[in-house]
C-alpha cells in the first residue's frame, strides 16, 4: 500500500460548525471517508460568529497565536484555534479574526440579503492564514484540497508567492468546485488584497475577468489538478456556457487536469433502516413498512390515506435552476392525476406565492411547506413514493440519492449528476432505478410523470424497481478512493 499523505483540506464551511449549503456537508463526509483509508487530512476554515468555543472544545495555540498575515499593504494579528472533529482524530485549525469572521451569515449580511461588501477581503486573509499556520507549525502537506472560490486563492498564492522555494515548494493543490455559478468575482480594486503579482489583474491575467477580478477564475488557472462533483456536470461544464458560467474555455484548455467525481451519501444519516428522524425504520427487505412513513405524512398533510394513490415530493431551493419554471407550468396538468404531492424549500418569493395559490386551488392534492425542516425533509424521503428533480441544471444532486436509498423512486432531468446516477427503466429495465426526461419542456416532464404513474399501477414490477434502488451504493468510500488516487498522482509530481 503507498504510503500515507498529509492533506490540508481548506474550506470556507463544514457540518457541524456552520452550514449554507451542501458544501458542508460534502466536507464532513469526505475528509472523515479519507481519515479512514489511513491519511492525514486536517481541515482549515473561519471561525464565525455561530461557532462556539465551549460548545466545540475550541483550544487556544500558542504557536498559533498573534500570527502576522498580509493584508493588502498591512498586516494584520490573526489568532488561530484548533479542535478536534467531535468524536474522531481529525484536527481542525479555525480562523479567528472577529472583524471579518465574528459577524451573523457566512458570506450574506442576514440584515440586508446581499453579499458582505468585504468578502475580497475575508477570503484573501483566509487564505493567507492558512499558509501562515502551516509554516508555524512547520507542518507541510503534500496536497492543499480547495473548494470553491473562497479559498481559490491558494493555488496561485502557493506558486507564485509561498511555494516558490522552501519546504512548500512540492505541495501541489487540488481545487473543487460544487457549482461554477460562483465565481468570487470582485472590483478590480479589491485585488490589492490578494497578494498576487500584478499581472493577475492585467487585461489578459489569471485574475482578470471582464474588468474585474475573479478568485475562481484565479485559482482554474494554477490548481495542479481541478474536480468537480459529477462526470457529466464536469463534461457540460466545457460545453454549455450557462452551466460552465463563462469558465467553460480555461476547463477546456485544462480537460488533462479537469475530472468529474460524484459526492457521495452519508448513510449514517440517510438510510431508512436506522433513521432517527422517520416513525418507522425499513430496508429492502421489509419494504411493507414505508407504508406506515406514507400514512404518518399523508396526516401531516392533512390528506387521506389511500396507499394505491401515489405520493410525490421535491425537497429544494425553489428558484430557477432547480426546474420550477417548468413544474410550474406543468403543475395544473399534474395535479388533475389521480396523485398527491408535498413541496418542501424556500426560495424565490414569486415561486412560493405560485406554488401557495395552487395549493388553494388543489387542497386534497397539493401541501406546500415554504422554510426548511430537516425532520420533514427524512419524513418526505421516507413516506413518498416518487421524488421529482426537473432541475435546469445539476451539479451532481444528493436527494436523488437519498430517495434511492429509501426506495421512493426518482423522476430526474437528464443534467449532471442527475444522468450519472439515475437510469431511465423504461431505456434499461434490467439495471433501471428511476425515470429520466432529456429535454427542458413542461410537456416532456409531464409525459415523464405519466410514466412513473402507469409503472406505479404495476405493484409486482414497482416493487422489484424499489428494491433496486435500495441497493445502490453512493457511499463516500467510493468517492474517497478516487479523491486518494488523484492525491497520489500529485505527491508522485515533481
């Protein structure tokens, strides 16, 4: 077996400290897979307002205190504490410097909506910290693991400023990007913070994007290796300039160092057969009792209970990649199906307001829970029998994942990480988990719906389908290892 590598795995948030989105999640999950198959991966992040020292066991460093970090043409005191992930032997270093750190909301002020007016600056000093702690504590990774723009800064901070020579200099980086809509893009003014040479931010610099600065864009250009989180997302990326976001040419240039691979679940949480959240626990082999999940939700919403109708759900941010123009537009045609449906999300106000007067307009039909609930989101994947993704566009999607696992069928857009993990059983009947429409179109999303209903009636067939897909294994391990393969290819650079 090779030998074990040191990684830093740098991002800007991870369950349970603070969470916006899946990100957090995926860093949980994958730095604790990688600590399992026997390396050393410590985590790097800011210490926000929300995350409590006492709560954390947060220890002060005294190597790590008062650390001087370059700060456009200052610097700045930066103290850094550390802890270890609750129950396991991963360290965890947080950056604390409440002027940037300190405050409610990672990256959007609550009080207005809107992105901090500074975040150029909080996510350069991040990054800058991070090589600040790693040369006090003379401890040099073989691979720096970035995600996403916030900390896209590294690896050209690495070559061109702290990796030059020294014990840095064969640390190579590796950069993630869960979604390329974001991109870190800031004033030109605001490139004074980063550190980086001038030429960065010259009309054709690494940094330089449209007239203003990109981090993202930054970091495209030296990471030594580049991944994202689904094989078709990181193929669409190169070709449609929506999905690639005006990043689309730098990933074709860099295809030799550009790879697609697909988050992983964590069954410790999502799994029917030990699920604390549902009010009866099933596997594949008591399937009779997802019944009693469908009863329970069918009372939350205040419908009948008829087990021959079936029961659809969509858990998501209710905006326009997510497909809601089209449901929207094929809802009515939906609703007048002999079906129930449960709507969990929160998102634009326009799409709530919709979603809410249909709900009027089909009470016994449609239940609408505008905010977010993670006990209605495991009760939804647990008591449906249908789960709806029409998403425009999909990084890679985990609740397709989870719905395979409790064996409430996907119905998928054919995008990203939707195409790479749910096969159409009309196409392939034999290995089949869920039903696929290719085409962005209301019309086609409801003819696909129609599909599912007609195999539903079908209970002999509905069932061997159920059972497949509660055998599908999206586990993290899968995931890790390729992670690991990349890493060692890099520790193998010069």
């Amino acid at each position: 077996m090779a030998s074990p590598l040191n990684i830093l795995f740098a991002v800007s948030e991870a369950v349970p400290y603070a969470k916006t989105g899946g990100l957090a999640d995926v860093a949980f999950s994958l730095t604790h897979a990688i600590k399992e198959y026997g390396h050393e991966i410590r985590m790097i992040l800011p210490k926000y307002g929300m995350i409590r020292d006492r709560q954390y066991t947060l220890r002060d460093v005294i190597r790590l205190r008062d650390l001087e970090v370059p700060l456009g043409d200052q610097k700045v005191l930066v103290n850094v504490k550390s802890a270890f992930y609750p129950g396991s032997k991963i360290q965890v270093y947080f950056v604390d410097y409440p002027p940037y750190f300190g405050r409610p909301g990672l990256y959007v002020d609550p009080k207005t909506g809107k992105d901090y007016e500074d975040n150029a600056e909080r996510f350069a000093l991040f990054c800058h910290t991070a090589f600040a702690v790693l040369e006090r504590l003379h401890w040099y990774p073989d691979v720096i693991h970035c995600n996403d723009w916030q900390t896209a800064l590294i690896p050209p901070l690495l070559k061109e400023v702290y990796g030059k020579e020294g014990p840095l200099a064969k640390t190579k980086t590796l950069l993630t990007v869960h979604n390329f809509a974001y991109q870190g893009v800031f004033p030109k003014e605001k490139f004074r913070y980063t550190g980086l040479p001038a030429h960065f931010a010259e009309e054709d610099g690494a940094a330089a994007y449209y007239g203003k600065i990109s981090y993202l864009k930054a970091g495209l250009e030296y990471a030594d290796v580049i991944t994202t989180v689904s094989p078709t997302y990181a193929r669409q990326a190169q070709e449609d300039p929506e999905i690639g976001a005006g990043m689309q040419e730098i990933l074709r240039r860099r295809a030799q160092d550009f790879y697609g691979i697909l988050n992983g679940v964590d069954y410790s949480t999502w799994d029917p057969s030990s699920d604390k959240e549902i009010p009866v626990n099933y596997t594949f082999r008591s399937i009779d009792r997802k019944m009693e999940n469908k009863k329970f939700l069918l009372e939350f919403c205040n419908m009948p209970f008829e087990p021959e109708i079936p029961f659809v759900g969509t858990i998501s941010r209710l905006v326009v990649q997510k497909g809601f123009d089209i449901l929207l537009e094929a809802l009515p045609v939906i609703l007048e199906k002999d079906l129930r449906y449960i709507i969990l999300g929160v998102g634009d106000k326009e799409i709530e307001k919709k979603l809410k007067s249909l709900q009027q307009r089909f009470p016994e039909k449609l239940f609408v829970h505008i905010g977010f609930d993670e006990r209605l989101a495991h009760l939804i994947e647990a008591g449906c029998d249908l789960f709806l993704m029409p998403s425009r566009y999909e990084p890679c999607g985990l609740n397709q994942l989870y719905s395979l696992r409790y064996g409430t069928i996907p119905i998928v857009r054919g995008t990203g990480g939707l195409l790479d993990t749910v096969v159409d059983v009309d196409e392939n009947p034999q290995k089949g988990t869920g039903f696929v429409f290719k085409k962005y179109d209301a019309k086609e999303l409801v003819q696909t719906v129609e599909r599912a209903l007609k195999w539903y009636q079908d209970r002999a067939s509905w069932r061997k389908l159920v059972v497949r897909a509660m055998k599908q294994d999206f586990s993290w391990k899968n995931s890790a290892k390729e992670y690991i393969r990349l890493y060692q290819q890099l520790a193998k650079m010069k």
